[in-house]
C-alpha cells in the first residue's frame, strides 16, 4: 500500500484517532451550546450570544491537541447563529447590531466546532418562557423533534436517502407543519462541511439527487428544519451576508465583497426566513455510521413539550422511532458458529 492510499484510509471512521477528534470536537460544542442556552433571556442582544459561542468554542478547542509535533488546525467550524421565530438560518450579527431577544421568542441555536479538520455541528431550539411550550409552538418543536429521532434511525447503511426525506415529511405533517425546502442534510468529510452527498428535506422534481445508500463509515449533517408555515425559504432583504465560508471581520466586511462573491472567492450564506408571524424550528445533528450503527453526537435536551398534534394514530411513525439505534454486535464465538 502506497503512503498515499495509507493516509487516505487513516482518515475515515476506521482510523480511531478520526473518531476521537470527531467525538472531541463534539462534546465542546455541546457544552458550547449549553452555555449559549443558558443565556439566551429578554433582552439579551443576540450578538453577544453568538460572540460566547465562538469564544468558548476556539478557548477550548485551544486547550487540546497543544503538544503535537505537527500543527493541527482546530476552532469554529461554523460561526453561531441564533435566528429567532420566523428566520430559518443564519442570523449571526455584526458587532454593531442591537437586535435582542424578547419573552416568548423561538430561538435557533446553530453553531459548529472541529478538530483538524473533523467537523461537528449541531442546531437547537428553544423557546424563551416558563413552563411547558405549548400549542403551534409546541407542535413545530415536536415536529423537527420527532424527525429527528426518525431520521437518525434511518440515516444507516443499506437505507437509501430518499427513505429520510419522505419520512421527515410525514413526520412534519402528523404535526401539521412543513419541511423546509431547500435545506440539506451533506456527508461531511476532513475539512468538508457541505459534502457532495446530499440527502433532500423535500422531494422536489426541479431538484434531482443521486438516491444512493448510506455507507458505514461515513459521517452526515442531518439538518431538520420545520415550519409552521408554507415551508418556502426567501432571503432577507439586506445590504450584507454576514456569514461567509471563508469569514472575514467587520473591518473588512464591507470591502470588495461583491468581487470576492464574484470570483468565487467566497461562498455567502444568506440569511433566510419563513412568512412574519410562522414559526420555524431547527434541529441539525452530526451523526456517525460506525460498524454498530448510526452513532449521534451531538445534541441538547428539548423543552418540555405540550403540543396540539400527537403522533398517536401514526402507526408508520410509531415503527420507525421503535427501530433501534445501534445493532448488536456478534459474539465471536458465535460468529465462528454460524460460519462453520
């Protein structure tokens, strides 16, 4: 074997040093999340809150990995964003912004971490009240909930992609909201936040994808967006993007973006929302299709939920979240059994 084609299979989830950077990254982005749930409160500006994000996240990912002889990149994979009540995604404010938060808000928490390279992402709602979240609240929270945990189930090998995006969608419509058109799940890869593997949240005959299977081995962004809503994005008006794939600071911000964005130098990522007055909810999650199933790792604890939708006479529904997460493993000795 070359060293070429070594180093290459030294990268994937058959190399054990792969899966602890994967699992390291994202054990700090969880508690990076805990820590930006646990502030956001009336009047909080939501800057600031995406400011605690990213400075936990690069503090600790800078107190690992120190002593290597070789350099290894780590720190904010994706800037935090909090996008509140009908913004779908990615609200992260220059410094300047005075946007707060108020009582009653749907708040989506979406931020990202890695360690040379070996992303975790992870997004999560949460609602600014007391108590348990009720009605259509409840109901759009339960519903990327509930997909979730039905996705994870379903995104192992030997299930086609096309299995997610039509269960998802059953999932949002038992709770009688929508999927959210035009966000996509990705395999990630070393340094690949958006993957050329795409799993769709909504069939759509203007947007065809390779149906192929999942593969063991592989790591996906699972990225459930529901709505309350008509389920279409629409891009805010605004003179700026404020996230771009290879960000730049408020100094700069606004110097030669057009250009860059032009040349291809920069990818933006536009900030995007549902019609005022629906509700949109957001749960993203990193999985990893290890040899004994889809292994989730990250994630928050939702709320307690009381919503006007259940799931009680959604038999399908009902079998997928039954199904197990991960499988056993055969012993050995029976293996060896079994094969004579």
């Amino acid at each position: 074997m070359s060293d070429d084609k070594r180093e290459e299979k030294e990268l994937d989830l058959t190399s054990p040093k792969v899966v602890t950077k994967y699992k390291s990254a994202a054990e700090i982005l969880n508690k990076a999340l805990l820590l930006v749930v646990s502030e956001c409160k009336p009047k909080a500006k939501i800057v600031d809150l995406c400011e605690k994000g990213d400075a936990f996240i690069k503090e600790q990912t800078g107190n690992i990995y120190k002593k290597m002889k070789k350099k290894i990149e780590r720190g904010v994979a994706f800037p935090t964003c909090i996008s509140v009540n009908n913004v779908v995604c990615h609200f992260s404010p220059l410094s300047s912004d005075e946007t707060v938060l108020e009582e009653g808000d749907m708040v989506k928490i979406d931020m990202g971490c890695h360690i040379d390279g070996f992303i975790a992402v992870v997004a999560h709602t949460h609602v600014l009240q007391g108590g348990p979240v009720t009605g259509r609240a409840a109901d759009v929270v339960a519903a990327a909930n509930t997909a979730a945990e039905v996705a994870v189930r379903l995104v192992k090998p030997g299930r086609k992609k096309s299995d997610v995006t039509e269960a998802i969608q059953k999932v949002a419509a038992a709770y009688d909201c929508k999927i959210v058109e035009g966000v996509l799940s990705h395999q990630m890869k070393q340094f690949v936040i958006d993957g050329n593997k795409v799993v769709l949240s909504v069939s759509n005959p203007d947007t065809r994808v390779d149906d192929a299977e999942f593969e063991e081995n592989e790591v996906y962004l699972v990225n459930i967006v529901t709505s309350t809503g008509e389920g279409k994005r629409n891009q805010s008006e605004g003179p700026y993007h404020a996230i771009y794939s290879k960000g730049l600071e408020e100094k700069r911000a606004r110097v030669g973006l057009v250009e860059c964005v032009n040349h291809e130098l920069l990818q933006p990522y536009p900030v995007l929302h549902e019609k005022s007055g629906d509700l949109v909810a957001h749960i993203k999650f990193t999985v990893l299709l290890m040899p004994n199933g889809p292994d989730r790792i990250t994630s928050h604890a939702i709320q307690e939920l009381t919503p006007a939708k259940t799931i009680d006479n959604e038999p399908e529904i009902k079998t997928w979240l039954a199904l197990p997460v991960k499988t056993k493993k055969k012993k050995k000795d029976e293996k060896m059994l079994l094969e004579y």
